[in-house]
C-alpha cells in the first residue's frame, strides 16, 4: 500500500509557549506577541495550534486567499496548552487576534461572556442542513452561532490488528462487541501485573470519555437531566457502563492503567505492535504511517449494547472571530473561503481529519481517496453522533472522568461513590464557571 504523505497531527503537551510562525510579516498593528486586531487594515492575524498538518493545510488556505483578494493572513502557532492560556490572557488584555482555530470545547467561556462575533447569517443560514449536528452544536448558545467547525471530532474508532483478529476467529474484523472482546481476551499478556501486550487501549482522556458517555446512550440513558443544567453520573445506564470499563481492567484484563505514559500514549503503543485494540479517532492513521506499520485495520466501534451506536462527540477544530476585531467582515469573508467545499474537502483529507460538511462526506472522491479510504467504515455512523452539550470545560470533564476510573481500577475507590464524587464535582465546576460569566 502507498504511504500516505500525510504528516502526524501532533499536539505538543509543553507548557511553555513557542515562537510563532508568521506568514506574509509583521502582525498587523502589533508585535508578534499581540493579536493586533484594532485598526482596520489589508491584514488579519490568525492564532493557531502548531500541530503540523494543521499548520501545513491552514497555510495553502491562507496563501491562496491572498492571492485572490490581497489580503494577508498573519499566522501565529503555539503548543495546544499554551493557545489555550494565551487567549485567556490575550482576552483579558483586549489583544486577541482577529482569527482564531480553535479546539471548541475551549469556547464556552468565551460565548458565555460575549467575546466572540456571531457567525454572519450568510454563513449561518443553513448550518443544520449543511453540517453534521455533532460537529456543529459545540458553537451554538441560545440559538445563535459563533463559530465554524472545520472537522467532525469522533474519538469512537477501533484500530484493530489484522492477524490477532484472525487468530482469535475474527477474521473479517470486530463487528460486534463480543468480537471486540473476543479479540482483547485472546490477545492481552501479562507477565505477573505488568502488561507485556495490550488486548484494547483505550486509557486516554478523549477516549475514556467517549466511550463511557457513549455507553451511557447505548444502554439507554443520559449524561444529562432533561433541561441540560446538571451533569447526570449516577443513573442505573451510568453505573453498568462504569463497571463494565472498570471490569475491562480488574476482572476481563484485557488492558491496564500503567503502561500508557506521555512518551507512550495509546496511538503510539498500537503502531508499535504492542497491543491488538485500539480505541482512538481516524487521525491517529498517520501515526502507523510514521512508524510504518499496515498490519491494521480502522472500523467503528460496535455498540456495547442494542444495535445503534450513538456516540458521544465534543466539538472539534473550528473557526472564531473575536468580537472586538474591526476586521470582522474580512475575517469572516477568510473563514467562508475556507470552508468553500473544495477547500475544505482538501483540509480534511490533508489533516486526517473528519469533514463537518454534509456535501464532503457524501462525495465518492472524498470516501474514496488513498489518504482515506481506509477509515471510511465510519462514515455511515456519523448520522448517531450526539454533542456532549454544555459541560463548559470539557477538558475537566476529561481529566475528572479518567483520574477516577484509574483510582477505580486500582480499587481505591468503589462504583458508587466514583460516580458520586464525579457528578458532584463536575457540576460544582459548571456552575463556578456559569456564575464567573455573570
């Protein structure tokens, strides 16, 4: 199979910020520090994350446009980290960038306090019918729009390595969760308590979240009360989808809680043959690309009870436009060229990353493209995809979800109070970060 030229999307964990790079020259009306949006001008500044195929495909965008409209697009990269406390402080000190692409579990805060320009109605008009609902409900608030999901973020995949599925009588791949867990039993080793070959990964932020909300639909329940005001952890459909990811550790022993590090995440710990499952998002197909490895095989995850396999999804990658830009009109004007359906049919597939639009996912050329067509069992799903709705902050969400389930499975902690101690925790932050908006 030819490698696919794609480049890694990496997101550097640093904490520290790093120098920016700039297209077409100085900020405009700023240092490169400043977003320099307050006098109007020929130039916009748009901050971004550094991860490089990102970087790469935002910078054809950005030089195409200025050659059809003269318009400059003054880009600035950072770690993920770092972009996210940089626009808290370039916020509170009123020298945000014109242009943001920003990861849309960030932006709550944001809407909450105004600080973001309400998607024009031209653009606006057909977001429902235009988009997939997942990809675009993460950039609403009392029905007005303030922003443009460039990507649909699904965390809900299963890498699977071809020859532990044959040897374990799935030759045709996981279609079922049985067979899922057929494979990871036949497959995990352990040497005593340490883990010598993972049977499924999935103990990562963004994964063990999507699989435990997801579950929580699959059995037919609700992260959330019916208004959407309080965070739901502790219903019956909860509680069996808790156990069932902590039995996978202490009871099945299919996977562990130590072996995954920063240095070693679960994407980088399948591509290196060193288990037979993986739960992660198309994207990290590049990944096995790097470390040349086409022993896999990319489905959707099969539902773990019923038949329908909603899924749990946060809003990905999109772009925003600061309320205090006085090049609001150019800026947008940037981000509809963008999201023009060639356009960003070329972003995605460069990137790796799912297409927001309707009218891309339905393109033969776009399913059927060698940077791909591998991944595109999970295109018929899409129609099941279900916002995580408003949690604020959903990276503490994350971060609340997996640190318990790994005091969980080291039986520090029984069901009951975890999911407890989650909810309460949750909803003390939604409500903290709800009032600090007032």
């Amino acid at each position: 199979m030819k490698k696919r030229s794609l480049k890694i999307m990496s997101v550097v964990l640093a904490g520290v910020m790093t120098t920016g790079m700039i297209l077409g020259g100085c900020s405009a009306g700023g240092d490169k520090e400043n977003g320099g949006n307050k006098e109007a001008s020929k130039e916009l500044n748009l901050w971004m994350h550094n991860g490089q195929a990102f970087v790469d495909e935002t910078k054809k965008l950005a030089e195409n446009y200025e050659k059809e409209t003269g318009v400059k697009i003054n880009i600035q990269t950072f770690p993920y980290d770092a972009m996210s406390q940089k626009m808290k402080a370039a916020f509170t000190a009123g020298n945000e960038p014109d242009i943001m692409q920003v990861f849309g579990a960030w932006i709550p805060t944001y809407m909450n306090q105004k600080l973001l320009a309400e998607v024009p109605e031209e653009l606006s008009a057909n977001f429902e019918t235009d988009y997939l609902q997942g990809a675009v409900d993460g950039y609403a608030k009392d029905g007005t729009y303030y922003g443009v999901p460039i990507e649909m973020n699904v965390e809900y995949g299963l890498f699977y390595n071809r020859e532990d599925a044959a040897a374990a009588g799935v030759p045709d791949g996981p279609k079922t969760f049985d067979d899922v867990m057929k494979i990871a039993k036949n497959s995990a080793k352990f040497n005593g308590d340490v883990q010598e070959y993972g049977g499924l990964e999935f103990y990562n932020g963004d994964n063990f979240a999507a699989l435990f909300l997801s579950w929580i639909m699959q059995n037919g329940g609700d992260f959330w009360n019916e208004d959407q005001t309080k965070f739901v952890l502790t219903s019956p459909e909860a509680k069996e989808a808790w156990q069932k990811l902590v039995d996978l550790v202490t009871v099945e022993k299919v996977t562990d809680t130590k072996h995954i590090t920063a240095k070693m995440p679960t994407e980088q710990y399948f591509f290196a043959n060193k288990a037979a499952q993986l739960v992660k998002g198309s994207w990290a197909s590049a990944v096995g690309d790097d470390l040349e490895n086409e022993n896999w095989k990319y489905v959707f995850m099969p539902p773990v009870k019923g038949d329908i396999p909603y899924f749990a999804v946060e809003s990905g990658w999109g772009y925003v436009v600061s309320e205090n830009s006085k090049n609001k009109d150019t800026a947008w004007d940037f981000v509809k060229y963008c999201m023009e359906p060639e356009n960003a049919k070329e972003f995605n597939l460069g990137t790796g990353t799912v297409a927001s639009l309707k009218a891309i996912i339905d393109d033969e050329g776009y399913q059927s493209d060698e940077r791909n067509v591998r991944v595109s069992d999970q295109y018929q799903y899409l129609q099941y995809a279900r916002s995580v709705g408003p949690v604020q902050d959903m990276d503490f969400v994350k971060k609340t979800l997996l640190d318990t389930f790994t005091k969980a499975a080291s039986g520090s902690i029984g069901t009951d109070e975890a999911l407890e101690e989650m909810e309460t925790s949750i909803n003390n932050h939604i409500q903290e970060l709800l009032k600090q908006a007032k």
